[in-house]
C-alpha cells in the first residue's frame, strides 16, 4: 500500500514593506520633529526662567532624534515580511 504524497505548492513569495512599513513613517517623523526642535534649541529663545535653566527644545530636539534613528535602525534590521499574491489568488 502506497502513501498517496500531498500536492507540492509552490513556495510562498515575499517582499519587504520598504517604505511603507509603520516604523519607518513613525521614525521619519520623529526625526523631523527632533530636528525642529533642535533648530529652535540652537537659535532660538531658549527662555531658560521657564524650564528652570535647562534648554528645553535643544534636550527634546536630541532625545526625538534618537528615538527616531532607533526606529528606522529597527526597520532596516529586522525587515517585515509581506507576502505577495499570485495572480491566481487576485482573480479569487
């Protein structure tokens, strides 16, 4: 008696989210505000009676731009897996 053998299928295709994928919108935009706020900690005001001497912007422009580099570093580290559909399944 023979084993009948399953029907082999073809082996699941897969891209990466590149762009498109949320961490490296989130780190994007971080980094943006991060440089802002670097900018305005520079050049700016930095109106050190209200923070009690410590310069605000320049500290959260630093800490955003960290933040944000670690984002898009995680993206390009460890790359999200997006299947691709074969035209065969699109048709469905």
């Amino acid at each position: 008696m023979s084993n009948p053998t399953p029907p082999i299928k073809a082996p699941d295709r897969r891209h990466t989210a590149g762009a498109l994928d949320i961490r490296n919108i989130i780190g994007a935009l971080l980094g943006v505000y991060g440089v802002i706020l670097l900018v305005m900690g520079i050049f700016g005001d930095p109106e050190d009676d209200k923070t009690g001497d410590v310069n605000a912007n320049l500290w959260a422009g630093l800490a955003l731009i960290i933040v944000s580099v670690v984002f898009i570093a995680w993206a390009r580290l460890r790359p999200i897996g997006v299947p691709e559909r074969s035209s065969e399944e699109s048709a469905d």
